[in-house]
C-alpha cells in the first residue's frame, strides 16, 4: 500500500539545488528532461504534481514492476550551481512491504555502491556497472544527515571531573608509594655463584651478608666470604675434618663472625684479622642456628636448649629450655629487647631477656618453625612458618598474644624476611615448587613469584641497603635478586646512624 504526502520545500539557500521529481514519471517524462537540459528553468516550470493511486496501477500493469522498485527511494535531478529559485512541490512518500522481494537476500551496503552510476540509473535507466548490477537498499538512513556524527559539547561538571581525575593520577604517578605499588621486579637473578657442598639441610643456618656489605657462605667444613664492593671471594677459615659448620651469623657492626659447628661450640672470628679470637661451649649437639644482638649472642641447638652468651665477659649468662627437639630458628626483634625461638616441636617462643621461661608460646604451627621474621615497621608484628606439614605462614601481636593473620604458601616454608624500605616481606619454600615469593602487609597480596632453583631454598640474606637478597638451595648455587626498591634519601637525612667523617 502507497501513501501520498505533500510537502513544500525552499532550495533557495542551498548551492546545489535538487528537483524531487515522482516516483510516476513514466520514460518519456526522462527522456523529456533529458533533452530539454539545456533549458532547466523551462523545464521546472513545466514540471507537475503526480498521483499515484491503485486504480492507475492496475490499468498499467506493464509499469508495476518499475513503480515497485522506484518506491525504494525518490529520483531526482541535480541543479547547476549558480541557479537560484524556489521549489514548491508534493513528493511521494511510498512505503515498501516488507514481504517485499527486495528484503529477502543479498543486501549490500550502500557504501559499496557507485553512487555516479545510482544517478544514471534513476535518471535515465540505464545499466548498473556488474559490481553492482543486483542491489538492495539496506539503510532507509540514504543521504540523511546523522545527529551522532555531531561533535557534542562535554557537559561541564564531566569535564571538570575529568580534569580532577587527570591531576589525581598525575600526582598518584610522582608519589613514592604509588611508584613502590606499580614497581616491576626482574624475575631472573642478577648474579649466580656456584656453592659447591652446600648443605641440603633444613635445620642449619649457612650465609649470612654484614652491615660492611661482605656475605659469608659455609660450605661444609669451611667459611668462604665473598664481597659485594670488588667481587672477590676469600676463603677465610677450614676446621678441615675436625668440624662441620652448622650455622654462622655476623655482629651488628659486621668486623666478627660467629660460627656454629656439628660439635657444639662457637666460634669467634675477626672479620680483618682472619682469626679466631674466642671458642665458646656449653652446647652437647650441633648448634643450628645463631642470633646476635648488641654483645649478647644466642644459640640454639639439637640438644634442645638455647645458650646466652655475653661476649664482653666471655660467659653463659643465660640457658633456656622451653622447646622439646631441637631449635632450629632464632631472632631478635628491632629493639632487641626480646627474641623468638622455633622449634622442630612445631613451637614459635617469645623470650624476654633476662627470664628463664617464654613469656609467649604459640602451638598454631603444624610442623617445624624455622622460617620467623620480625617486622621493622610495626612493633610487636611477628611473622613464623611451618615445614612441609604445615605450609602456613601465620602472624602474631606479640603484645596482645594474638594471632592476627595466616596464609597457606601451599609448599615447606624455610625463610622469611621483612624489607626494610617497604612493608613487604619474603619467603622462601621448599617443597613442592622450590620458589621464591614477595608478599605484600598486610593484605597479603604476592607482588611477585621468582623461580630459578631447582632444589629448596633452603638460605636466605638481605643486603646491608635493603634492595638485594641472596638465596642458596641444594642446587649448591647462590643466586642474587634484586626486589626492593632504594631507600628514599628523606628517610636517610632523619636516620641518626649514619656514620659520617668529620673534616
């Protein structure tokens, strides 16, 4: 069904003028304006209104194949620029059923057509080019104007949004916690240093790196120092076949090693003398593992006990038994004031100096605490983890006695350390994947994974500036990660030990 409407249409403010001529206009009404071009202001004139009704199709069926497919869209007839006049005239709006032949298939887009070659066909019918000889109209949006290609204006209050949410991340970008969160961690090692005969050994205590930036390795029966500052590596002492070396750990001041052996005495050693300057005993059973603070040093042993030594006086100041096997971690907190002890008994202990009994005992564990770490950024955060039973790393409140946190690792927890320029921390595990991961306080996010030994990590160190960590496995390799960022140079300028010269 056609319907008819009429409109009125001013071409006079246009420069390029468009006659709307019906969809009736039978071929010689074309041929017509196709001789009489050259006159087209006579031609205008001359033109008419057209109806199209039922009755007039039906005494033409010959032309109801063309009235059908000029429905589609209207002819028209381009004007010469330059002609200016009104044109006031009813044009035929038709409507296409849409059981309609030319809706079943084979649309194409209008893009894809010549649009030269649409014009020599409506208006003079002549032959489409075979690209696009058979054609159906599929946009009824043909020559339209469309109002999203319009450049909108930004509404005010959205712009000033957006010009607040770009100053925030610009500022977000030059702050140093947003740097620390979005840093990258290089998940290959910096350096790797054979470790012949290091011992694969969960219970010892073998590298250590001092304040002077000197890390020592005990390999078997010897000590080997290597600096970080040349690169050398200095064989510093060998107990031969006499001794094993258990555990070793450096004075604060980092100029004296103290050295564990499978016999049960320590060890003294001067760092720039190379030589023994004290033994002490008191232990039955190897000594695994060693803590130092100030000139008190700890011990811990297989035969159960922990040993407190004042080296000023040369003397056992101290014996404390609290774990029922052997204690296979020590350390001190921040303060120095009290220092944690975990056991092959699946205890962690917090001890007080100067008392004989733990002020703390924590049973969560369910396997041997080796793994223990005291955070530098929140006092009293004490962090411990479990062997290949327990795979836990869990988080206490040493001051209210509670446990705050835990996560499952889902492997043997052997190491674990706090950052000292960023609250972050790392654990080292063993069983089953061998790896190494950094962990974020306290949401507990991995910040990122290193992998790289082939056996348990079974060691691990932190440089004196915080951004570099050694790990030793099985493998018999060391291997050097750089992890953490450097520390600001504000935080330096507050910090009072910093030695400095005087000129």
């Amino acid at each position: 069904m056609l319907q008819q409407k009429n409109a009125e249409i001013d071409v006079s403010q246009f420069e390029d003028k468009l006659l709307f001529i019906s969809s009736k206009c039978n071929k010689e009404n074309a041929l017509n304006t196709q001789i009489k071009q050259n006159d087209m202001n006579e031609q205008l004139k001359n033109l008419n209104t057209f109806e199209i009704n039922e009755a007039n199709i039906e005494e033409k069926p010959k032309d109801k194949q063309i009235v059908t497919l000029q429905a589609k869209t209207c002819r028209y007839i381009p004007l010469r620029s330059g002609i200016k006049q009104s044109l006031s005239e009813d044009y035929q709006y038709r409507q296409i059923d849409e059981n309609t032949e030319l809706k079943k298939k084979g649309d194409l887009q209008i893009d894809q057509l010549g649009f030269k070659e649409i014009y020599k066909y409506q208006l003079f019918d002549q032959q489409l080019d075979n690209q696009i000889h058979n054609f159906n109209w599929k946009s009824k949006n043909l020559f339209h104007y469309d109002i999203r290609k319009q450049k909108k204006q930004l509404n005010s209050s959205l712009l000033l949004t957006y010009n607040n949410l770009m100053e925030l991340q610009e500022s977000l970008q030059n702050d140093s916690n947003y740097k620390q969160h979005h840093r990258k961690i290089n998940i290959n090692p910096i350096k790797v240093l054979d470790a012949p005969q290091l011992q694969d050994d969960f219970y010892l205590n073998l590298i250590d790196w001092s304040s002077q930036n000197i890390l020592s390795v005990a390999l078997q029966s010897s000590v080997y120092l290597w600096s970080a500052i040349n690169n050398k590596v200095t064989k510093f002492c060998d107990f031969r076949n006499t001794d094993i070396v258990c555990s070793l750990t450096w004075a604060p001041q980092g100029n004296q090693l103290a050295i564990g052996t499978e016999s049960g005495s320590i060890q003294i050693y001067d760092q720039q003398k190379m030589k023994r300057i004290s033994t002490l005993q008191g232990h039955t059973s190897r000594v695994g593992s060693l803590a130092w603070a100030g000139q008190t040093l700890c011990s811990g042993s297989k035969d159960k006990s922990i040993q407190l030594y004042d080296l000023r006086q040369q003397k056992i100041i101290g014996k404390l038994e609290g774990h029922k096997q052997e204690v296979c971690g020590l350390k001190w907190s921040p303060d120095e004031y009290q220092f944690a002890s975990g056991g092959n008994d699946n205890k962690l202990l917090v001890w007080r100096l100067g008392s004989q009994v733990p002020i703390i005992k924590f049973n969560q564990h369910q396997a041997a605490v080796k793994a223990i770490a005291w955070s530098p950024h929140k006092h009293g955060l004490l962090c411990s983890g479990g062997g290949t039973a327990d795979r836990a790393i869990r988080f206490f409140n040493t001051s209210t006695t509670e446990q705050l946190d835990w996560i499952d690792t889902g492997s043997q927890v052997c190491n674990l350390l706090f950052s000292k320029t960023i609250n972050e921390f790392i654990s080292t595990h063993g069983y089953s994947m061998n790896q190494i991961i950094c962990w974020k306080y306290p949401t507990l996010e991995k910040v990122s994974t290193l992998i790289g030994h082939t056996s348990r990590v079974l060691f691990l160190a932190m440089s004196p500036d915080g951004e570099t960590i050694v790990t030793g496995a099985g493998d018999e390799t060391l291997r050097f990660w750089n992890i953490f960022p450097k520390k600001e140079e504000s935080q330096l300028s507050q910090t009072l030990l910093i030695p400095s010269k005087i000129r």
